[in-house]
C-alpha cells in the first residue's frame, strides 16, 4: 500500500491494470486484485494526476512542473518538465496519440506520441511529429 494519502487513481479497463498515486511522491501499479506490480522511485512531489492511455499500453503520471509517460510496466519513456505548477488533470485523445493536462498555474500543458506506427499489408504509417506522418508502401 503507499505511505500516505492516495489523491489519485485509475483503472483501466483494457488491460485491468490500476495506477495510483500518492503523497508518499510514488505511484504504482497494481493488478485487479490489488496484488502491487511496480512501485516508482519518489519523485520531486506529490503525485496530483494519472490517466491510462485508451489503448492501456502506456498512462501519463503529473506531478509539480512534471510530466511522465511510462509503459504498463511502470518503465518510463519520456519525462517533460513544463512550467504549469502542479498537473491537477490529465486528458487523452480517443486516439491516444497527444494528451492535455491542466497546470495548477491557469496554464494548458500538451503532449503528442511519436514514433509510432501501424502497418498493414506492405503498407506502413509512422507518426514522425505531432503534425507529420511518413507512409510508406
């Protein structure tokens, strides 16, 4: 269990996965039985936001002037530290490739997804930038 007061958490129910996050400065990850799968290293301050992506492969972790992406296995894969005081909500697109957080500040953090990738056939789509995609066949 943590070490102090949860402020947040989310279940996502793709993957039935459960991310938490505390005063203790942590968040973790449990499964649906409330079994602890991973716990983070403390991070500067408390944890104020979560959400899973709608895919549940990665989720996003807001904290003061912090924002991480991490995988579902509680790895993470990039870390942004943006002037917005403490992320106090977390949004993402339906189709999970940018996310909005609501900085403590009054201001409006975003993020996008790069680097990903969907193919069929012969045909393969690479998110290159958040308004560029390459295509290739």
């Amino acid at each position: 269990a943590h070490d102090n007061l949860v402020f947040v958490a989310y279940l996502n129910t793709s993957n039935k996965l459960i991310v938490s996050g505390c005063e203790d400065c942590k968040y973790r990850i449990w499964d649906s039985y409330g079994r602890l799968i991973y716990c983070s290293a403390p991070q500067d301050c408390v944890i104020t936001s979560i959400s899973w992506s709608p895919a549940g492969d990665v989720f996003a972790v807001g904290s003061f002037n912090m924002l991480r992406l991490c995988d579902k296995a509680g790895w993470t894969h990039s870390f942004a530290k943006p002037t917005s005081g403490s992320l106090m909500k977390l949004a993402w697109s339906n189709d999970g490739t940018a996310i909005a957080g609501a900085g403590g500040n009054g201001s409006v953090v975003f993020g996008y997804l790069i680097e990903s990738s969907i193919s069929w056939g012969f045909t393969e789509v690479i998110l290159e930038e958040d308004n560029k995609i390459k295509v290739t066949d």
